[in-house]
C-alpha cells in the first residue's frame, strides 16, 4: 500500500486495497507459517483460495 502512494503519489481504491490484502499479504502469511512449520505439503495450491 505504502509503495503504491509513493510511487504514484495517489491513495488507491478500497478495492486495490483489499485485493493487496486478500491476494498478499494472506497468502504470503500463509505460505510462510507453512515454510517454517516444516510442513510435508501444503493445504492449497495454485491461485484458488
């Protein structure tokens, strides 16, 4: 979000923001509690949440 306003130098919708935080920050968050538990597999795969 931060980047966005610095680089553009404008605030973005409520949709880009909640699409960075569905589609980023959750998944990211995500595939790392699965990277540092270890885990065999992981629950999902590919771009379906």
């Amino acid at each position: 979000f931060e980047e966005m306003i610095s680089l553009s130098g404008f605030l973005p919708s409520m949709v880009s923001r909640v699409c960075t935080l569905s589609m980023k920050i959750f998944v990211t968050n995500a595939f790392l509690s699965d990277w540092f538990a270890q885990k065999q597999s992981i629950g999902k795969l590919g771009h379906y949440v």
